[in-house]
C-alpha cells in the first residue's frame, strides 16, 4: 500500500479536546494492514519517548487510525521501524 498522507504531522486531541501535534517517523505495511508510526512533539516530556503505532484504513483524503494494543504485535512493529530507519542512515 502507498503512504495513506504525504504530511509529516498529524494534529491528535484528547479526550478533554487538547490539541497535540505528533511527528509521523514512518509508514509501512504489516500482515496485509498498514502502519502509521508516531513520534511525539519535540516539546515532549523525556519519559514521553516511544513511538506509538496505529493501523491505517482508508484513502487519503479520509483514513482511520486505530491504536496498536497487543504487545507482541508492538514488539514486531518497533523491530521493523528500527530496521528501516537504520537502512536509511
């Protein structure tokens, strides 16, 4: 699958309507599912660190991102996250 959006943020709000701004590290597919892996803001707290994954479905003009829960499948993610990024130092 193509990248679902060429921005490089996505703007998130929480459940008291926050406004969060999280940088987008990486997008790939995983077991017939695509990937958006996100970075927290710059201005994040240290312990604020890990990337977050969320699966992707629809078109880019309107997608819905659903978080990755499962820990093994997370473990999986970061692996293959770590992989590309380092293929592209």
């Amino acid at each position: 699958m193509e990248e679902l959006t060429n921005i490089q943020v996505i703007v998130m709000e929480d459940e008291d309507g926050k406004e969060t701004e999280y940088q987008i590290a990486d997008e790939f597919d995983y077991e017939g599912r695509h990937v958006i892996a996100l970075c927290p803001p710059e201005n994040a707290a240290e312990d604020e660190d890990e990337v977050t994954f969320f699966f992707c479905e629809g078109t880019e003009e309107e997608f819905e991102m659903t978080p990755v829960e499962d820990k093994v499948t997370i473990e999986a993610l970061a692996n293959i996250l770590e992989e590309r990024l380092l293929a592209r130092g």
